[in-house]
C-alpha cells in the first residue's frame, strides 16, 4: 500500500505538530508521524516534569493555528516577571513596562503537544499516523518515502524531520551536524511550595552555576539547578528528605519554604547545529536542526518560529505554482531562520560563559552590566522584547496573521 502526500512530518511532538497545524486548511497534503499519543490530561494530574516558558511568539503561533484554547482549557502559568541577578548586579522585567499582559507562559509540554495534535486531527487535508512505527527511511535523488512496521509505504514531495536531536530523517538524508558538551548537566526538580501561583521567573548565577525557578499553577514550581555532572548525579541519589534540606540550604529565600519534592529529572547540556537545514525534499525543524543551551529557556521557542515559518514558505511556494520540493525553494526557508537560530544559539553560549567564568574582572563587568540594565530602560526593554520573541523577522503566524489566503 502506497499513499503519495505533499509534505510528510517526521514526529508529532510539539514542533513536528505545529508545522502541521500551520498547514492546515492549506491545499497541501499531509501526513504526520508519531510513534505514541501523550497520555490524555486531566486536572488533578500532578504537573509533569517537562515544562516550556513559552514565549509571546510562540503563543502567538498556537493561537492562530487554533491550539491555543485548549491549552488554556487544560493547565497554564503566565508569568509577568522575570528577575535575573548574581552577587551585586540584579534586574528585573515586567511586561507592564512594555504593554504587555504577561512576559510568557510556563506550559508543560504535553499540553502543548496535545493542544497541537488535536488540533491537526480537525484538518481535513491533514492524516495523523498515530501509533505508527517507522521501519525504514528511504532517500534517493532528491526523493524520499517511510515504510511503516506494518507495510505502508508513504512518500512525499517535501519530509520534514521534526524527530529530535538523534533525528533519523537528518541521519538518513546525510545532513550532518556540529555538536558539543558543556560538562555540566541540568536537574529538574518539581517541588510544593507555601507559595501560591507567582507572576515571577528568576534565574540566580552562583560559581557552581545558575539556579532557576519556574512557576506553575497552585502552589508548585519546578526549580532547575545547573551544576557538574558528578554533584547531579549525588544530588539525584539523595532520600528527598536530604534532597529537601540541600534546596533549602542552597537556594535563595525567595523560593520560599519547599513542602515537598515530587520529582527529579536531569539532563546534559549540549549544543549541536545542522550544517544545512535543507537538502531537495526534506527540510529538518526544531531539535533535528538545533539543539540550544537551555539557559533562557528559547529551544521550544525557535523550534516553534521553525515551523511557522517553514509553512509559510511551503504555503506561498505552492500558491505560486512552484515545486515546493525544489532545494531553492526550502533554501529560502533555511537562510530566513538558520542565522537567526544561530545568532540566538550564540548569545546563549556567549552568556552562560561569561557567567561560568569566576575570573574577578568579568565578574565585576558583569554585576555592572546587569546594574546598567536596569537602570537604562531602552536596553531593558530590548532585552525583554527579545526573550519575548518580539525582535528579528518573525513568520507571519508569530505575528497574529495567517498564512492560508
């Protein structure tokens, strides 16, 4: 059995879901891959360790594919500030200074994923393969198929590899990649507050390196703590009570009393990049194409702006009768987002060394700089407006406009 398809999305996680839902009512056929469906929500499910600041952009997009009510409907945490210090310097965003209702929006990411995947079900020119194991990826002369466990054959004018950061669809196609480690990893710890519900995200920069607190709703919060791979690994192995009095004793008194820890997660930081986004039919999106030092919380962002705007030039391209699998066609795709991922990608590693680095004349530049930037509000607001997803050239869904004429 063979089925023949426009554009066919390698993984239905929340990136490869999007660009599916930016095609949707499109003249293009669809199909979308996913191993397994999230498990359902339900609201008196404890929050799951994988949360997303979602940005203004980002929310933008779901909004106007048409997800982002149910995202609403199950589980959100807006957050109106944002504070960033270390020993002296210390600056703190609000959205109010820029008229703007909220800074972001801490989703967990099964809510995203779901959200979008119910979504693309509603489009009639989209089929969601789903549980679907791929057996084997086929590439030859510019022209791609996936055969299925259980015999389908699907080809497509245009594969798209939204299949994360081991991406087999980039492996496959020989898009190669530049990658490397930050030897220190990441822990994520879903705690009990006395805290109600905050309005604030903040991030402290300590030697051993930083500490973040992420709101949700109620009266719990998920704290990150970037520290060596040797203290994750004891720090994870501790009984929660001594778990409990390390946060307590480490973090700073804004966190406010922890009630309880209810799950521990970690992961390495690692940055990798594709040399080419894109080759003749295929095009890779979020983590197949970049993976981002998770310091402000921008992967899920840029992978979202990914596939708002590969739609957007998959849509225009077809609206004007061209092969949307033609390389120049997904080149203009590429040159519109890989430089801008790349600049982001760079300012993050940029920051998290100069914050790693324990040298005292940087040290003093930077508790300067963060002073500066509170006290010189066009820079702030620059700043802001950036972590917001508001700056650089940004696909027409981020802006509110639709791309289906």
């Amino acid at each position: 059995m063979n089925e023949e398809y426009d554009v066919l999305i390698v993984g239905g996680g929340m990136v490869g879901a999007a660009v599916a839902c930016a095609l949707g009512d499109s003249d293009l056929k669809v199909a979308l891959i996913e191993q397994t469906m999230p498990e359902a929500f339900s609201a008196e499910q404890a929050h799951d360790l994988r949360v997303s600041a979602l940005s203004i952009a980002s929310q933008q997009i779901l909004q106007t594919v048409g997800a982002w009510d149910a995202v609403m409907v199950m589980r959100v945490c807006p957050f109106k500030r944002m504070r960033v210090w270390e020993t002296a310097g210390d600056t703190e965003f609000n959205s109010d200074d820029i008229a703007y209702d909220a800074l972001g929006y801490i989703v967990e990411n099964r809510v995203t994923q779901l959200a979008l995947l119910h979504r693309a079900q509603e489009f009639p020119n989209i089929e969601f393969l789903c549980p679907a194991t791929i057996k084997r990826i086929n590439y030859t002369n510019g022209k791609g198929s996936v055969e299925l466990d259980d015999g389908q054959v699907l080809s497509a004018k245009v594969m798209v590899g939204a299949d994360g950061g081991q991406s087999r669809l980039r492996q496959t196609v020989g898009l190669g990649v530049t990658s490397w480690d930050y030897k220190q990893h990441a822990m994520v710890i879903y705690v009990e507050t006395d805290y109600q519900q905050q309005d604030i995200t903040w991030q402290r920069f300590v030697p051993t390196g930083p500490q973040a607190f992420l709101p949700l709703t109620g009266s719990y919060g998920s704290i990150v703590w970037y520290n060596t791979p040797d203290e994750v690994r004891r720090l994870k192995a501790l009984a929660e009570t001594e778990l409990l009095a390390e946060l307590m004793a480490t973090f700073p008194e804004c966190l406010g009393k922890i009630n309880k820890v209810l799950g521990v997660a970690s992961f390495p930081l690692k940055r990798q990049h594709a040399q080419e986004y894109v080759k003749q039919g295929v095009a890779l999106v979020g983590d197949a194409a970049h993976m981002i030092n998770p310091l402000a919380g921008q992967g899920v962002n840029i992978g979202l702006l990914d596939a708002a705007m590969l739609a957007e030039v998959l849509i225009d391209a077809s609206n004007k009768g061209k092969n949307i699998a033609d390389v120049e066609v997904l080149k203009r795709y590429e040159r519109l987002r890989r430089n801008e991922n790349l600049k982001m990608m760079t300012v993050m590693d940029l920051f998290y060394r100069t914050f790693s680095n324990q040298v005292l004349p940087l040290k003093f530049f930077r508790n300067l700089g963060l002073g500066l930037a509170e006290r010189i509000t066009p820079l702030k607001n620059k700043v802001m407006r950036g972590a917001m997803g508001l700056e650089g050239r940004l696909p027409k869904l981020a802006k509110g406009e639709t791309i289906i004429s």
